[in-house]
C-alpha cells in the first residue's frame, strides 16, 4: 500500500486550535501527531510574582471551558500550601460548584460537540433545523447546570466567589427552592440524552491501559482526595511528580504526560467511571445499566455515555448538597507565608493538577499546572496507532471523520493545555 | 429585514475560549438571535470551513501573540466589514500581556525545556494590527451586551455600549465601597461599566476586566489607593492585569 | 391612539412620504404624522425622532411652517440613529414626539432687517425663517442670507437657491472653505463670517439669526460684536446631547440653561456668561 | 396629632401597613450599615430605623429607579409601563434630607410636562419619614434647612426617643394609614423630648456651606483654577452623581427583548461627571475635561438650580463626601471658594 498522510488539520468541535497529523505505510500508522496551534499562553510565567490569593481568579483564565475546575483547583492548591482547612459545607459547596461545570461541559459535549458526529451534521446548529428538541434539551441541560455555577460562583464562565479560603459570599438563600427545582426538572432531559447517547454507533474499538482518577472515601471523586491508578497505586498532589512526568516532544504539540514507568495513560469519564464505579448513586447505576456500559469500559467512543451518566450523577449530587442548605462561612483570611502547595482535582475532562511555590510575601516564585488534555494527549496518539489498521482501508474522508471523532471523544480541550505551545502546521 | 440575515465569524486567537462560550452559553437566545445572524464561521462548535464570501461581522477573541496571529488577524481585517474586539485579551492582550514586561527568552524558559522550539511574542490587543470597529468589554464578555450588539449589527447600526463606571453600578446595587471600607485598592472607579459590578457585588475588588471608561481619570485614583496606604507594589500589581490601565499612567 | 396621551415621552406615530438626498451624507425626510394630527410648529423649533431598537434624535423641523400637513427634517448621518433612518424607505413608519424648544423671535424682529448665517448644517433650521419670510415678505426689511460649507458638495438645499434668491429685497451670499478639483464653483471661498462684507447693516434696526458648528458660531458672534451690534441683536441656535427634549433628562444643561426649553434659540445677552458654551 | 409607638411594637405597626395592601420599603441591616429593601411579613423584624445614611438614597431609587421601561413596543404597537394605581408603596424611616431631596426632584419631575412615571409612583407612595436622632461628621444639612428635623412633607413622622417613637400625622392619608392601629396619644413631655432630641442632633453637626451670597461667588468662580486642581484628584467615577439624592440626570436607551420579540425602550441613571455625558456626534465633548464636569456638579447643587427651580440643589446629606474614592469634599469646595479655607 502506498504510503498517505492524513492531515486534519484544525479539528473542530474541540475547545482551541490543534491539528492531528497521520502518516499510514502499509496499513500502519509510521507516525501520529496531534499538534496543538494554539499559541502559547505563559501562564506558569506571568503568574511569577502575583499575589497567591489572586491564583483562583488568574488561573481561572486558562480555560473558558472549564474555569471552574481551574480556580477550585489553584485554590485548593495554595490552601495546601498555606495549611488552611475549610469546613465541611463550603468543601461541600465547591463539589456542587464542580459538578454544574462538569455538568455543563458534559451537555455542551454530547449534544453540540460529540452529536453532531453520530446523527450526521456538521453543527448542532445545522441540526436545530430538522432536530429542534434535540438541540433545545442540549441547551436546556446546560442553562440548569450555569444556572447552578451562577447561582453558586456569581457568574458562568469565570467564577468570582471562589477564592483562597472558601466563598466571598454565600448563594442567595432565597433563590435556593428555584434552583432545587430547576435540578429536579432537568433529570428528565437527562434520562433522554442516556437514551439518546445509547443509540449513537459507536465504532468498535478497545484498548487497554492504564487510567488516573481522583479517589476518595464514600464519593465519586471530584474535588476531594487522592489520585488513583488502575494499577492500583495511589498519590496527592504534593508526590505527583514522581509518578507523572513530562517529556516536550519535538514535533510540536503538547508536553507529553508519562506515567511513572514510561507509559501512556487516560484520565477523564472513562477513568472516574472505571475506578469509582462503586460511588455512583443509584439512579447514575441504573442508567450505565440501561445504556449498557461497566467497568472495566474499553472503547474510548463511548466516553459520551459516561459523560451523560455522570450528568446524571451531577445532578443527584448537587441536589442533595444544595438542600443542606447553603450557607458558608466567611472566607478565612489566609496568613501569607512562604510555602509549597499543591492539588488534585478531577476537571470535566479529567485529572488536573496544579502546584505553586509561594515565597514569604505569598508571592508565586514557582507555577507548574498540567491539565488533563495534556495527560490524555499521549494516550489520543497511541489510540490513534491501535485504531488505524482496522480502518486503513477507508477512504480519506471516512478515515478523517472517523478519527476526528476519535479526537473528540477526548474532549481535548486544547485552551486550556498551558504546556501546548504552538506552531507550524506541518504538511508532507 | 433588511439586506438579509447578517453573516457572522467567530474567531480566536490566544484565549481561553470564554468569550466564545458566553455566545454558546446565551443558548435558547442563540436560536433566537440566529433568525437574525448567520454563524458563517464558528471553528468551537461547527465543521464548516473558513468562508470565501466576505463577511459582515467579525468577532475576534484573543490576543495576538505570535505572527501567525498577526497574519491571521490581517486576514480577517480584510474579509469583514466589521471587526469586533471581543473580551480583554482582544481588547489590550489581557492576561496574557501580564508577561510583556518580562523578556520573551525568559518567559519561555519558564515554560519549556527546550524553548528554541517556541516562537511568541509579546502579547497585543487587535488595534495593534488592525482597526478595530467596537468592542465587547470583559473578561468574559457579557452576554447581554454581546445580544445588543449582534441585534444593532443585524439592522445595520453600529452597536452601543453605555458610558458608565462599575463604581456607579456598585452603588446603585447599594453596596458597601470595598477600597473606603477596606482599604483594597478597587478599580471600578475608572473601569468600563455593564457588568452590573459583577465583582465588588459578589464582595471582591473590579479587577478591570472591562478596561478604562474613556474620560476617568486613572491617576487621580493611584493618588487616591496611595493616599490610603495601599502599597506601590500593590498598585502595580494592580494596574498590570486585564486592561492597559498601567500605560496610561506611565506615559 | 398614541396623541391622546399625556405621556410626554410616547412618540406618535408619523409615516415618510419622500426621501431626498441633499448631499453624500444628508436626507431630507418628508414626514406625515398618522390620524390626521398635523405637526405645528414655530421656524426654529425641533422634533425628536424615533428609530425604534435603536432611540431617538433630535433633529430642527427644517420645513416651511405654511405647510400644513406634513413637515420635513433635514438630517445628516454621524451615528446609530441617523444611520438607521438613512435605511428607512417611503412609506416606512417612524416615531415622533414634539415640537419642542423656543423658536426664533420672529415676531420680536418683525419690522427690522435681517440677516442670516448659517454654516453647513445650520441651515436646516434656518429654512423654515426664510420660508416664513417670503410668505410674508412686508413685515421684515431687507434679508441677506450668509451662506457656508466645507466644500460645494456639503451645502444642502442647494436647489432652492434660486428661488430664495428671488425673494424681494433678499441677498443669498454662498461660500466654501475649499472646493475640490474639478468642481465647479463661482462663488466665494473662505470662511463664512468673510461673507458680511457684502453687507451694510443698518445698525440698531437689523438682527442676526445665526446657525451652525459651535466654533464658527463663536467667531460669528465675536465678529458681530465687533461690527457693533449688540449681544441682544444677535440669535443663536445651540445642540448639545438631548435624551428628552423636555428638561428631564439633564444633558442639554449649558449654566442654568436648557437647551431644549429655553433654546435652543437664544439671545447671545443671555448665554454670553455660560460656561462649556463654546470650547 | 401625635402617638406613642413602643420599639417592640415596630414589627406590628409595620405589619399592619403592608395589611393595607402597600408594598413596604424600610431599611435592613447589611454589613456595618442600613440598606432599603422591600419587606414582607416575615421580614418586619429585620426593619432597623437605628441609622444615619445609607448609602443610596431611598426615595430617588424609588421613584426614578436606576433602570425604568417606559415603552415597550412591538408590532408598531406602543405601551406604556406606568406604574398602575395597585403599587402602593409605603417608605418607612427615611430622614428629613432624603424627603427634600424627594421635594426638590418633584420641582423637576413635576414640572410641565409632567413625567407621568415619577408622577404615578409619587401619587402611589406613602412617606413615614424619620426625624434624625444623630448626624455624623458629613452631615450639613442643616446649612439649608433641610434637616435634621421634617414639619412638612411627609405624611407620618416618627421621632427616636429611646424605648419608643414620636409618631405624629402630616397629613389625612397618613392618619388613614394608622386607621385602627392603637397608639397611645402622646403626651407634651414626648413632644419635649422631641424638641431636646432635635436640639441636640443640630449640636452634633459641625460641617456647613455658607450659602449668604452664593450664587454670585460660584459664578464668580467659573474660571477659577480650583476646578483643575480638582479635575487631578477626581477619577471621574460619577459615584457622587449616582449616590446624589437630587441628580436626576437619565440617558435613555433601547433594547431588544428576545423572547417577546419586542424593543424596551428604558431610562437609566447618568450623571455629569461622565465623558459620554456631553458627548455629541462625530467625537465632540462640550465637557471634554474633567475640570469642567466636576465644575458642572457643583456648580449644578450650588448655583444652577436657584435660577432653575428655586432653591439650591443640595440637602446636605454627605453621600458624595462619603462615597468620592478621592476624598472630594463639596462643602470644602465652597469654603475654599468663598476664602473661609486655603
Ligand atoms: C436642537 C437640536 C437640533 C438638531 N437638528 C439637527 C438637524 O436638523 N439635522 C441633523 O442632522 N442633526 C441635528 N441635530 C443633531 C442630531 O441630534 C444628532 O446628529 C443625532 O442625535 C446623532 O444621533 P446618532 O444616534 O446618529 O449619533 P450617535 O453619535 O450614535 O449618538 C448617540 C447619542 O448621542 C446623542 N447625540 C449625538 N450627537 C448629538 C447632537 N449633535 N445633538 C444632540 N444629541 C446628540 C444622541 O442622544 C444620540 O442618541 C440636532 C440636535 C439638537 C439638540
Ligand atoms: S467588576 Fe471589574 S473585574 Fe469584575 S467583571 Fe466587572 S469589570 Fe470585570
Ligand atoms: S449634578 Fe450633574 S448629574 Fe446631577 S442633576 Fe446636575 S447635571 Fe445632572
Ligand atoms: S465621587 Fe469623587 S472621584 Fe468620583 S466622580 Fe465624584 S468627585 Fe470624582
């Protein structure tokens, strides 16, 4: 066979700029390279000498996608750093908060990124003309879920209650039985993207290797406790160094995330669904059940289904902590000191990690953040390699759609990958 | 009605994509205004390619950080009539021109082991490449004002933002002046309103994501943090975050 | 429906009859106002027009007062409103509330000369004087009209020259401040104020109407002083931001002046001390 | 007429208002100070009279809101958003100052043509105004006689005289709000006591405009160098216009509503110290310097208004001094003015 190279280049329905670059001998991929052109942002730089309080704001500004997951996690960081412990319902706020961007994410990726591949158009808006239900309950998803970030962060994209210490002010007491409601009413929709989701044809395709989740006692993990690998290791924030590294590949894209040992790894729903299974509340059960999905899942496709299995969890959980009610203390006033602080959280699209060094003033002397699209993107382009050869003979075109679904379903977000530097698109 | 739907592209350059979100995030007012706005372009959520008719409006997220971006932005200038600077960091670079300071060499390193593989540059708001038309304030920008504008354009008016401060819409929401009462230094005073003082109203200093209202008078508030102790390190700070408040003070 | 009502802010409702062009960047838009309520309205005064979605413009009626049942306004595209209307069609329908401010005093200089100056725009509510005064040519002396724009191509009314030029007793001076190649122009070139040397007034019996960019109100003024008249002898028309019309909103404060309801004619004897009248 | 309302009876008395069908305004805590807010039935106990300035004065929010619909229009149909006859607003506990404010703005509102918004919720409000029973440092309101005590112009006013309140009658539809809600009758000692508590809260005022004469000294100052020594400090944030109980100053704009498919068209506060202010087309400013907008505000309270409303378009009630990030002091202004400062 003649040896052709697949450039798709600008993927899109992904959040940010980046490119996949196959070149297939004989039915073999020689070579994949996801390439990320979005231009290099310099967070870890710039945050050199800000205040450390101002890291939930800053920091929130890598991604638009998943602001959320950022400052929470900048926060919990430097909280680390500084040995401030916050008291049970602002940790349990910040879940709620956490899950309506993870909830938000989820909707904006099934129905107007993902979707779009599995019922034939090439925008959720092309497909609001014939499918106007479909696309409305995608929305109607997500304003429930901004709804609950705005009610709980002060607005959507870019929170600004949430700082060092816990909340700047407690949600609106009186809005609470509007927002409960609004939750409990969009468990319908989410029932029907489960039945929706279930029925999209996914390829056939497995791979096996290692997954990282965040791991705690009694929860579906999110926001609190320690990494957790298929392998059955465990570790915080402060020893993620010495099990994940990063190597910057030449060819341009992404530093590159190696699990200790040298290998690829996958973090995001597939992982939290393989490893915390157990924690999902019952009706989250009852759906995978239905829809036909355990663990150990294989076939990263069908991360979409996990994704509306994990609104449901979502939904289930932000209500039962909002009905405790939502009052939290005052943020406590942190004592600046110098200090090293790092954290684990698990973004929408997987584990993400951020750590700071602060000197004596609170000032970052040291930034280091890997995002979970550079954890997966490794894993994307051995994923690449293990699906080629049964698909090779395709034409271009299928073989181009079908591998940017495969992308997709990654839900890189590609903003937010501070380490992705850019540039040349390379063509042969 | 008139001239038929107005053809539109979303764009980006170094961003975090927010400013795009908020148009997906109008969600059922996005299928109302797409009766009156064709998303020609719009790479987030849509296949289709880069348009070769002109178009009416572009809508440009980011800074210019590279001369990728440079040639792109040019580009765009030259196939729409009318440009929007969309958010901070299209306005003035924002955050990302947090670094400008620094050298590029060391910001790099800072990075990337190996930086001779990084070309970037300082970062630029658009009107450093190009004219820009209007601007949509914010980081992110605001829904509603994103709406008024899309809705102005689509009658072919040139859209409007009112002229007011955030400080005025901290005190018609009747709050409690975070600098007079706690000494934090506060940039409403002098920063773009229509926000509805997001910040200050959710108990946090405006950190002046919506830039610097034509006619406030930045210096006079420097006088004022400094007259109230705030320190000069502080201040600068301060004054290098989301606008270019600090050139006005510097030239 | 809309008439009946107190509500000073609800515009009635009017519908374009004709759209002329005056020049690349002005329309006259010829308005009648539905159910039969006819506009009436005094030389000077203005009317404030409503683009709906887009807000409202004050705008001087520029048309002649005799004529009954509709009225026109002369206007010039610079912004959001004025470039939606630049989109309206005949038969379109607009808001309109009015008609508002003091017009000119022409009952008070009745008998006397006249002599009228107005620059670019400023003549669009100057029409209407000269309008009224060929109507009524006996009650007013002899009539000079001063006439200047920036090229040949900004005047406005350019078609009715001659037959103001006809008018008994009446002088129309024209003058640009630069006229582009290949354009045709036989009459003068300069500022406008260069134009009264044509005129020999006869002190204490001639008044002065005088309209235009604030600047060359200013050096207009400064000129007539010189020459002798006196500050109550000279009328000027004034714009300033208008969000009402009726000295609510606040914008149009000059000193303790409204534009809106005491001018925007004034005397200069009574705006001579303001500040912020003219930089 | 004069009764007694005991403090603890306060929640009942404002209880029994929001029974005859008014819509309550009092003012609630909210940090260090007193905010006015609408109250329902469960809320009475939070009404707390014990303050001396909010921060936005009461009566302007109510009665010009920050952002007013006046029209809404569709389909070539107008309609207007007056307020109807079934808002029946009661305020309860605003200060004497804040009530003038309120007189001064019905000179402008009520002035013809009459602006019928202002005129219909004014025609639906019921004032309890408050007498002081303390002034601070900022407060000069009795430069104007404008405070710290009310005789007219309101139609019930309460006293603070310790364990309970002077309520005394202003006019019939404030004895009608009382109706049947018993209050003792007060006696001449409560009406002395009154005296003494007003008496005093003058003595606590230490801040004054000399106003003999003022007018032809601010005139006399258009072009004095005071307004560009002011125009360095000022950061022209428009703070003092918005918080300015007697700025009445609107821009108005229009705005799609997209679910109805409708336009709105609303007014929302502005104020003079804005560049956009006095903006005209084609970029000209009639105020392009700060020093001549912060000349318009003052001179607007301390000199305009006489010509154009009959009195000065100050009440003393310290907000702007409050709230200028920059420190401006209006009164010092005068002072220095009129030479009695450097
Ligand atoms: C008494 C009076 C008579 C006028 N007569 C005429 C006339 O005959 N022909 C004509 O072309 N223009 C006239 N103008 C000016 C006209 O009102 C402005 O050109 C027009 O308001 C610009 O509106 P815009 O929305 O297109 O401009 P923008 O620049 O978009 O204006 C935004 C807002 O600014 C205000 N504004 C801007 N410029 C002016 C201005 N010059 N005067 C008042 N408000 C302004 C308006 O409130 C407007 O809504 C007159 C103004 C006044 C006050
Ligand atoms: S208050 Fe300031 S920082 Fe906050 S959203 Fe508004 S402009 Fe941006
Ligand atoms: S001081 Fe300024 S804003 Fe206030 S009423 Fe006067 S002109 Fe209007
Ligand atoms: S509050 Fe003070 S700083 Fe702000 S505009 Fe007024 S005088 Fe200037």
């Amino acid at each position: 066979m003649v040896d052709r190279t697949i450039v798709y280049d600008y993927i899109s329905r992904v959040e940010g700029q980046g490119s996949l670059e196959v070149t297939i001998s004989n039915g073999e991929v020689k070579d994949a390279k996801l390439q990320i052109f979005e231009a290099p942002r310099f967070f870890e730089a710039f945050l050199r000498g800000r205040r450390a309080l101002e890291l939930p704001e800053l920091t929130s500004r890598i991604c638009g996608i998943c602001p959320i997951a950022h400052a929470i996690t900048a926060a919990k960081a430097v909280e680390n750093a500084l040995e401030i412990s916050l008291d049970e319902r602002t940790v349990a706020l910040r879940k709620a908060l956490a899950l309506s961007g993870m909830m938000q994410s989820h909707a904006l990726h099934i129905y107007f990124l993902a979707a779009p591949d599995y019922l034939g158009y090439p925008s959720a808006i092309a497909a609001s003309k014939d499918l106007l239900d479909v696309v409305k309950r995608g929305f109607r998803l997500k304003r429930i879920a901004n709804m609950v970030s705005e009610y709980i962060g002060g607005r959507v994209v870019h929170p600004v209650t949430l700082t060092v210490g816990g909340f700047t002010r407690s949600p609106p007491a009186e809005k609470l039985d509007e927002i409960i409601k609004a939750l409990d009413s969009s468990l319908q929709d989410a029932f029907e993207t489960i039945s929706l989701v279930s029925n999209f044809k996914y390829p056939e395709f497995e791979s096996d290797h290692i997954n990282i989740a965040l791991s705690n006692k009694g929860e579906y993990a999110v926001t609190e406790g320690v990494a957790k690998t298929s392998s059955g290791e465990y570790f915080d924030g402060r020893d993620y160094r010495k099990y994940v590294n990063e190597e910057q590949v030449p060819y341009s894209n992404t530093k590159r995330s190696i699990f200790r040992g040298g290998s690829s790894f996958e973090v995001g729903p597939v992982a939290r669904f393989n490893l915390n299974y157990d924690f999902l509340c019952d009706t989250a059960k009852e759906a995978a059940e239905k829809s036909g999905v355990r663990p150990p899942l294989k076939n990263p496709f069908k991360s979409t289904i996990i994704r509306a299995i994990e609104i449901i969890q979502a939904i289930e959980e932000m209500k039962s902590i909002l009905k405790e009610g939502v009052n939290v203390p005052p943020p406590q006033k942190p004592k600046l000191r110098q200090g090293m602080g790092a954290a684990l959280t698990e973004a929408p699209r997987g584990l993400l990690y951020h750590s700071y060094i602060l000197d004596k003033e609170g000032r970052v002397s040291k930034a280091d953040i890997v995002t979970p699209t550079a954890h997966n993107s490794w894993r994307i382009e051995r994923d690449v390699y293990e699906l080629v050869p049964s698909i090779a003979h395709l034409d271009d075109n299928s073989l181009r759609s079908l591998l940017g679904m495969l992308v997709r379903s990654y839900d890189p977000c590609i903003s937010c990958s501070v380490h992705a530097f850019t540039v040349r698109l390379i063509r042969e | 009605m008139m001239n038929g739907k107005l053809k539109v592209g979303v764009f980006k350059l170094a961003s975090c994509s927010g400013c795009q979100m908020v148009l997906v995030h109008l969600e059922e007012s996005l299928l109302e205004v797409l009766k009156y706005v064709e998303l020609k372009y719009f790479r987030m959520v849509s296949d289709d390619d880069l348009p070769n008719e002109p178009l009416d409006v572009a809508i440009v997220e980011g800074a210019v950080t590279n001369e990728e971006e440079g040639i792109m932005i040019k580009k765009i200038r030259k196939m729409s009539r009318f440009l929007i600077a969309a958010g901070a960091c299209a306005a003035t670079g924002g955050l990302n021109a947090i670094k400008n300071t620094t050298p590029e060499g060391e910001v790099e390193s800072t990075v990337y082991s190996s930086p001779e593989y990084i070309r970037s540059g300082k970062a630029f708001g658009l009107n450093e490449y190009v004219n820009v038309d209007a601007y949509l304030y914010g980081c992110p920008i605001d829904g509603r004002e994103l709406i008024n504008t899309l809705m102005s354009l689509a009658i072919r008016v040139p859209p409007y933002i009112p002229g007011i401060t955030v400080c005025m819409e901290c005190k018609m929401n009747g709050n409690e002046c975070i600098f007079l009462t706690r000494g934090e230094p506060c940039l409403g005073p002098v920063t773009v309103g229509g926000c509805n003082a997001l910040c200050p109203s959710n108990g946090v200093t405006c950190e002046g994501c919506r830039g610097v209202l034509k006619g406030t008078n930045p210096k006079g508030l420097e006088l004022a943090w400094t007259n109230a102790g705030v320190s000069p390190d502080l201040i600068r700070l301060k004054l290098r975050k989301y606008s270019d408040v600090y050139k006005l003070l510097t030239r | 429906m809309s008439n009946e009502s107190e509500n000073p802010y609800l515009p009635a409702f009017a519908k374009v009859v004709e759209i002329r062009d005056e020049n690349s960047t002005t329309k006259t838009f010829k308005l009648r106002m539905l159910n039969n309520k006819a506009l009436r309205f005094r030389p000077g005064q203005f009317d404030i027009i409503s683009y709906f979605g887009v807000g409202e413009s004050a705008f001087s009626i520029s048309s002649s007062p005799e004529e009954k049942d509709v009225f026109e306004n002369t206007i010039r595209k610079v912004g959001r409103v004025t470039t939606a209307l630049f989109n309206v069609k005949p038969g379109d329908i607009l808001g309109v509330r009015g008609p508002y401010g003091k017009p000119w005093p022409l009952e008070r200089v009745m008998g006397s000369d006249l002599i009228i100056i107005a620059g670019g725009m400023g003549l669009a509510p100057l029409r209407p004087v000269i309008h009224y005064i060929a109507k009524h040519r006996d009650l007013y002396g002899s009539v000079d009209i001063l006439y200047g724009a920036r090229t040949p191509g900004d005047m406005i009314f350019t078609y009715e020259f001659d037959s103001w030029r006809n008018i008994p007793n009446t002088r129309l001076y024209l003058t640009v401040d630069y006229v582009p190649p290949n354009t045709k122009w036989e009459y003068d070139v300069g500022v406008v104020t260069e134009l009264l040397k044509y005129v020999k007034p006869r002190m204490r019996d001639t008044n002065v109407f005088v309209c235009g960019p604030e600047v060359m109100m200013k050096f207009t003024a400064q000129l007539l002083l010189r020459m002798g008249f006196y500050p109550s002898e000279i009328f000027l028309s004034l714009e300033r931001r208008m969000k009402c019309g009726i000295g609510k909103c606040g914008h149009c404060q000059i000193g303790y002046k409204y534009v809106c309801k005491d001018g925007p004619v004034f005397n200069l004897e009574e705006i001579g001390l303001l500040p912020d009248v003219i930089e | 007429m004069a009764f007694v309302l005991k403090k603890e009876e306060l929640p009942h008395f404002s209880k029994h208002i929001i029974s005859k069908e008014y819509g309550l305004f009092a003012p609630v805590r909210k940090e260090a100070r007193s905010i006015f807010k609408r109250i329902d039935e469960n809320q009475v106990g939070e009404v707390s009279l014990d303050y001396i300035r909010t921060i936005m004065p009461p009566l302007k929010s109510l009665l010009i809101p920050p952002k007013e619909t006046l029209l809404k229009i569709k389909d070539g149909k107008i309609e207007e958003m007056l307020p109807g006859p079934e808002n029946k607003t009661a305020i309860l506990g605003v200060h004497p100052c804040d009530v003038n404010a309120m007189n001064l703005l019905e000179r402008v509102y009520m002035d013809r043509p009459k602006d019928p918004y202002f005129e219909a919720r004014r025609k639906n409000l019921i004032i309890i105004a408050l007498n002081c029973s303390s002034a601070d440092e900022k407060c000069f309101c009795t430069s104007f006689g404008t405070g710290p005590s009310l005789e007219e112009g309101f139609d019930l006013i309460l006293t603070d005289l310790g364990d309970r309140f002077l309520v005394e009658v202003g006019s019939r539809k404030g004895s009608e709000l009382i109706g049947d809600f018993y209050m003792p009758k007060a006696s001449s000692t409560d009406l002395m006591e009154k005296d003494e508590t007003i008496r005093r809260v003058k003595g606590m005022i230490r801040r004054h405009v000399n106003t003999a004469g003022l007018q032809r000294i601010m005139t006399g100052a258009l072009y004095n160098p005071i307004w560009n020594e002011l125009a360095d400090r000022c950061t022209g944030c428009g703070a003092c216009n918005m918080v300015c109980p007697t700025c009445f100053c609107f821009n108005v704009i229009d705005e799609p509503e997209l679910d109805s498919g409708s336009v709105l068209r609303s007014r929302t506060w502005d104020g003079c110290l804005l560049w956009e202010y006095a903006e005209v087309a084609l970029g000209g400013n009639f105020r392009k310097d700060l020093s001549a907008r912060i000349r318009q505000f003052v001179n607007h309270k301390m000199n305009y208004w006489l010509n154009q409303y009959g009195a000065l378009g100050c009440v003393g009630c310290g907000r702007c001094i409050e709230q200028c990030p920059a420190k401006i002091d209006i009164t010092s202004i005068v002072a220095r003015l009129r030479g009695e400062l450097l």
